[in-house]
C-alpha cells in the first residue's frame, strides 16, 4: 500500500508534527512495517514557477515560439525558446527547467522514483534553436517523468498561488514523502490512508479526523432497488444516484494524489472512486445510470454463462462467481471488474454510485481463475469491513458534487442483510501480564485500546473490549493483549531465559537426513533444486508413456515455462546442474540432492489438493561427471561403481549394514543399457545406477560421460539404533577360492550364492583379486575370494573349518557354473 504523507496527516490531528521520519519510525514500533520512504520530489531538479510576460513568433520556425518568462516581480524577463502548441497568453504560470537543471530521461517515466545510480539523467545547458539562444526550457508533464503526456508544456491554474521562482515540486505537490507500507495479510483495514492514519494516532497520540462525507440534499426516497441473494455472499450493498455531472479532467489536487499512489488519472468520475478507495480502503464503481434499469441484484453467475469486462475480453462465469445484475442483465463481476456496457463515458451526466461489502473467499477465486487482479480486488481478497460502505458512498457522492458539479437528490438504497452485533472480548489483567512480562495496570491497557478505536468496559480485574468494526482480526484475548503492546510499546519487554523443561524423547531418525549426511561425508556436493520443472526437461529421460514419472503434474500458475510441472525425478534437474558447471569450465562434478518427487495418483482432477493427487516419495539421487581430484596431475575418471557406491553409502546410512545385491539392467530408459545396473534388497528393486544414456545427456545439453544414481529412501526400513557388541573373544580363520568362470557372472552373483549357503560360520566374504587376461580363453575371468569363519561359542579345528569352506565352494562350482583353480 502507497500511503503520502500529505494525506495521511490530512487525516490526522496529532499531539505534535511529525517529520515523515518520526512517522515511519512510530509505525514501524507498532508493528507496521514501512519498507521504503521516496521522496516525490526527486525526479528532477532546477525547474522553477516561472509567469509568461509575452510571446511572439520564432523568425525561422513557424512551429516554435518565443516565450517571455520572469521569476520575480518586476525582474528582468528571460527568452525561452518553445515549440508547444499551448503557450498561455501572459499571466499565466508555467513551469521553465533553467540552464544547469536536471530532468530524468525518457526511459524513466514516474516522477518520485528513488534517485540511484542507475538512473539516467540529463543536465540542460543553453543551446541555439533555429538560430535563437534558449537558456533551458519550458516543461511538459513528459519532460518531468510525470506522465507519457507530451501534448503541450504544464501550465498552471489560473487562480495558483505558488510564488514565482519557488520549485515546479512546490506548485506540482511533490514536495512530498510517499510512504511503502508493507500491510500483512489480516489487516485489510490499512490499504486505505485511514487505515494508516489510525494507526499513526495511536502510536504519536492526537485523534482521527474523518475526511468530509456530508452530502446536501439526499431526502428523496431511493430509486434505486437491491436484492440480496445470499448475505454471506454480500454483506452489504449501498446504490444510489448523482444526478447533473459534467464529464471533465479531475482537479490537480486529486490527479497529483492518484498519480502519486500509481494510479492513472482518467476523468472526474472515474477518479473519485479511485480516490475514495485509497482514501478509506472502500472499493467504489460508477455505473452509467442512463444504461440501467436502476433494479439491482447480487447473486450468483450462471454455469458457462458470459460476461465483457471493461477491459473488452469475453469471460466465461461459473456459479462460484458472484455478479451484479440489474433488471436480470451482468453488468458487473463483484468485487473484480465492471461490465463494458454500462461503463462511465463522456457523455455520462448520471451515476449509479457502488459501495458493498463482498465475501472475501468468493472475490479471491474469481480473481485468481480470470486473472483479474485489481487495486478492489486485493481489499476485497483481505476484507472490507461492511460498515464503512455507507460512509463511503457518502464521501464519493460528496467528492462528485464538488469536482462534477452533480447533484443528490434521493437517499441512496442500503441493503445490509449482513449486519452482526460486534461481541466484547474479555481480557483479564493477569493474563496480560503473563503474556507480555509488563506490569501493565488497567488505566494503562484502557488507554492505549482507546487509542486504537476500540471500546472498553471494565469489568473486575478485567476488561470488556470491543474492536472497532474495521479490525476484523481481533478475535481473541491474546489478539487484545497484542495490541495493547503494540501501542505501549514492545520495548517494555524484559529479555529473562526461557523456562527450562524436561528434554523431550528423541524422535526417529529421518531418512532424508541420514541419507545427506552420508553422501556429503563420502565427498559429494549438496544440491537443492526447484520442484518445479520444464515438461521439455522431465520428457528428456525418455520414459516410457506407461511409466508414472512421465506424466506429470502441470502447476496451474507457473512462476515460467522452465517450471511448469511438478518433478518426477531429482534426475533432471541435477543434469542440468551439471550442464550449467560445465558452461563456467568446470567439469569435474559430483552433486546429489535429497528430496520428494511428485507422481501422479490414477486421473485425479486439478483441483484436488496436492496430497490426494499425487503420491511424494523420497528419493535420494546423484550425477558424477570429470574426473576425481588428484594432487598432482589429473584424477582418474569417475565410472559406474563409483555411483554405485555412493548409492550404497546412502542405502546403508538409512538401513545399516544390510546386504544389497547387484544385478544388470537395460530397462531403465535413461542410462547406458550395458553400463546400467539395479539395486535389489530383499528381492525388491529400490534404486539404479548406472552411466547416462548419450541420447538423454544430448538433449539436456551435457557434454562427455555422466553416472547416475537414484535410491527410493521409503522402500528402505530404518536400522535399529546402533547396539555394543562384546569383541569376539575366540579367534577366526580365513579360507580363500581361486575360481574360473565367464567375465559375464558379476560379483555380486558370487556374493549371493555364498550368502544362499546359509553357512553359520561365515562372518564375512572380500573379493580380493579379479584377474583377466587372454590365456585364460575367451570370455573368461579369474577371481580370487577370501571367505572369513568364526563361532562366538569356541575355537575352530581346521576340520570344522574345511568342512564349512568345502561346502561353500561345491556350491559356487554347481551353481555359478565355475572352475576352482
């Protein structure tokens, strides 16, 4: 919300006068927080109130004139060259830029914006024009990075009372302060300068001075009619007509405050609506009257039923959006957009003045669904609060008699089947002082509630406090107790230790968390990637069309293309990291992330809610490209046992020291399918590993080799927390095989048949050589084993030993099948 501090103290009597600083720095304290103040009158600099003493034609352009100026009474007058067409006759006041003064370029279009070095800026000096010296020149709102208007130089009013020579920001109200304050979510009382205002009295102290509202008149009976449909939709809905008005440029004060406050000056009509509504925080909308029956109705849209919108686009309604009918006919989206057919123009002389309290749910869904997002939409989204609506219509009504010369002659129509009684809330003394650690006494708490427009009533050693109807947030004790620190001050608060209390039970590890920890303790890099992803990105893997992680989930409103669905894999993403590494030259990486993927759950409908939609597994996954880090020269390349055992370090981080088992794999689309491997625990596959495919790396834009890793983390069980083990208290023996087989049988084949023995001797199985060579005939292999035998009972003869090894290696001969050597 753009507050300007002109404005906001109009609406305040204060104990003392503030310099905006003292202001921002008083609403901060109260939890208000201002996130920026802007000088309005630092767009330009050098340009001064200058009057007009005579004008005659250039002697060589006859586009061009020569303007006669002075700065002070009875000074000497000074030759402008000018080529506008609307030079005023003498008397009038204009606006002259002199030699040495600084204007904004072109580009920078908004006066006020915060000078910084970024800003383009011109210094004038003087130059010759068709042959004619021009010290400076005179200014049009363009030149000054008011507006885009370059249709003729800013002339004056002619009853200005700004003295020759003062700053153009003097005559133009920018010699003022504009105040970003950041609103939360559940104060929708301060998007309106009364709101702020408010707020500002209680903090410095002083009272509230409502802006003018009283219209002359208003006796007639209402011709206007209003029917509710439903009042939880509308609270309340306020009509009526001004009559006599005369379509016309808003005055300089009200343009100059709007345009302040980002919003473009249209014409009289328009403008007090736009007024009202940063004034008090109530959006307005001005019917054409001569375009109505004058029989209003809010109520709900038809399915599929359409609606053009003042901005000319066609909208397709649905029931969940509210729209105001008159005679039967939409002629408005509520809370969102007017309708094209009953617009204001410049023929309009009557008015249908709104001013309604709409639901904030309904609004909100209207908005976000059509993409309308309005200054009235954005308060309505936050709550309005249903009484302020008469006010308001008043205050508008008020505003366009003065600027339109209009005219009220019936009341206006009030509808408010939405009424409700404000209900105290009770707020003990003990509990306020528990809450903020302050000795606060009831005189103290009444005072500062008071300050804020609340009602209070003692009651005992407590209060009956009542919230102004503006401060729909306030509910609660604690609600009340918070606001009564707000205005006392959180600097009251002692700073003590917290209460020490039992250490509560650790709960269980974290899979995610253990995993993390044991991929970066093996060396690897963390990355924390979007959830988001392009579809182009997650189609890159090549998944088959029946496979879950190709279809997924569209986000309704992405941030960009590059993140319209919801991730399937770490995968991409990761690849991706890999490619950005190598376009800065470095190639050597090895990075993982630990996160949830995101799968669709059967044809579920966009609008469920994300956890019935799709299934979020954990996955832990990870790429390695280049080389490892080496002292001195290059490092050996990264292959696919190195993912593989970054993927086991993962695995084991989680589950303990559990047999995994290793088997080749070409079904996985997106690795090498001979360089391509699946990890099985307890017969279920729970991750991959592997090189990628050259196909993938090519359309992700990686260059050379890439290894990949993905492990699904929810297939794991946790390990039992670690336990003392006594240390073996009789000594072992170690046997060793020598076998030939074919270099096709993978180690972990081996692995599995010792394990299958289900031998209870063996303590643990090392492969200790793995020797291939051509005298050993093609497609052949040696592989030495040695196999570790302990009893936690006794010692072990060496027949006991023998026996066990023998049976071991009959069943690696039968089975594998294999030579022993």
């Amino acid at each position: 919300m753009k507050v300007l501090w002109s404005w906001l103290c109009e609406l305040c009597d204060l104990d003392r006068a503030p310099t905006v600083e003292d202001g921002a720095r008083a609403l901060t304290r109260g939890g208000i927080e201002i996130e920026q103040l802007v000088d309005l009158g630092a767009g330009f600099r050098g340009v001064v109130v200058a009057e007009v003493v005579g004008k005659h034609p250039h002697p060589h352009a006859d586009k061009l004139t020569l303007v006669d100026v002075i700065t002070e009474r009875g000074g000497a007058a000074t030759q402008v060259v000018c080529g506008a067409p609307n030079v005023p006759e003498p008397g009038r006041k204009v606006l002259w830029a002199q030699v040495g003064a600084t204007l904004p370029a072109k580009s920078d279009t908004m006066a006020g914006a915060p000078a910084s070095s970024g800003r383009t800026w011109l210094t004038l000096a003087a130059k010759a024009i068709k042959g004619v010296m021009s010290p400076g020149m005179l200014c049009a709102e363009d030149e000054l990075g008011l507006s885009e208007d370059h249709a003729g130089i800013v002339v004056l009013d002619a009853d200005d009372r700004t003295p020759l020579g003062a700053t153009a920001q003097r005559a133009l109200g920018l010699d003022d302060w504009l105040l970003d304050v950041n609103a939360p979510a559940n104060r929708g009382d301060l998007l309106g300068h009364i709101g702020v205002a408010r707020e500002l009295v209680a903090m410095l102290g002083g009272r509230l001075v409502p802006p003018d509202a009283g219209v002359q008149g208003a006796t007639g009976e209402p011709e206007v009619a209003i029917a509710i449909a439903s009042a939880e939709q509308c609270a309340r809905y306020v009509g009526g007509v001004i009559e006599g008005l005369r379509v016309q440029p808003s005055p300089a004060r009200i343009a100059r405050r709007l345009r302040a406050v980002g919003v473009r000056p249209i014409s009289n009509l328009v403008d007090v609506t736009n007024y009202v509504l940063f004034e008090l925080g109530q959006p307005l909308h001005a019917f054409d009257a001569d375009k109505l029956e004058l029989e209003i109705s809010v109520t709900p849209a038809n399915d599929g039923e359409q609606f053009t919108t003042l901005d000319n686009a066609a909208r397709t309604l649905m029931p969940s959006d509210l729209v105001i009918r008159d005679g039967g006919r939409a002629v408005a989206l509520a809370g969102v957009m007017g309708g094209r057919d009953s617009e204001v123009s410049a023929a309009t002389t009557r008015v249908m003045l709104e001013s309604a309290s709409f639901h904030a749910m309904s609004v909100r869904r209207t908005a976000r669904r059509l993409g309308l997002h309005s200054e009235a939409s954005q308060r309505f989204e936050r709550g309005v609060d249903p009484e302020l609506a008469g006010f308001a219509w008043r205050r508008a009504a008020h505003l366009l008699v003065q600027v339109g010369g209009g005219r009220v002659t019936r009341a206006p129509r009030d509808a408010y089947p939405g009424r409700r009684e404000p209900k105290p809330i009770h707020v003990r003394l003990a509990r306020v002082r528990a809450v903020t650690g302050v000795a606060l006494d009831a005189a103290g708490c009444t005072d500062a509630l008071v300050r804020l427009g609340f009602t209070v009533a003692p009651d005992g050693s407590a209060l009956d406090v009542t919230p102004p109807s503006a401060r729909a947030d306030v509910t609660r004790e604690v609600d009340a107790v918070e606001e009564i620190l707000r205005v006392t001050g959180y600097d009251q608060v002692p700073s003590t230790l917290p209460e020490l209390h039992e250490v509560p039970p650790q709960p269980p590890p974290d899979r995610a968390d253990l995993a993390r920890a044991a991929l970066a303790a093996a060396g690897a890099s963390e990355a924390i990637t979007y959830a988001f992803q392009s579809a182009e990105r997650c189609g890159a893997l090549g998944l088959a069309a029946t496979d879950r992680r190709s279809q997924p989930i569209a986000i309704r409103n992405p941030m960009s293309e590059q993140q319209a669905v919801m991730r399937t894999s770490l995968l991409p993403n990761l690849i991706a990291a890999v490619a950005r590494n190598q376009s800065y030259g470095r190639g050597d990486v090895v990075l993982f992330e630990v996160g949830a993927v995101f799968l669709r759950r059967g044809e579920g409908a966009a609008e469920q809610p994300l956890h019935e939609l799709a299934d979020e597994p954990v996955v832990a996954a990870g790429v390695l490209a280049g080389r490892r880090a080496a002292q001195l020269g290059e490092g050996a390349p990264w292959d696919a046992f190195d993912a593989k055992a970054l993927a086991l370090e993962a695995i084991r981080a989680v589950a303990g020291p559990v047999a995994v088992h290793t088997r080749a794999t070409a079904s996985v689309a997106y690795l090498h399918p001979g360089i391509a491997g699946e990890l099985v625990l307890d017969r279920e596959v729970i991750g991959w590993f592997g090189e990628l495919h050259p196909a993938v790396r090519a359309r992700l834009g990686v260059v050379g080799p890439v290894f990949a890793f993905e492990v699904e983390l929810d297939k794991l069980r946790l390990a039992e927390p670690p336990q003392m083990r006594p240390i073996p208290r009789f000594p072992g023996s170690v046997r060793d095989v020598s076998l030939l087989l074919a270099d096709s049988i993978p180690a972990a084949r081996i692995e599995e048949v010792i394990s299958g023995a289900a031998e209870p001797l063996v303590t643990g199985v090392r492969l200790v050589e793995d020797y291939r060579d051509a005298k050993l005939g093609a497609g052949m292999k040696s592989m030495l084993w040695s196999i570790a035998y302990r009893s936690p009972e006794r010692t072990l003869t060496d027949v006991e030993v023998d026996r066990a090894h023998e049976t071991i290696v009959g069943r690696l001969v039968e089975n594998l099948p294999a030579q022993r050597r």
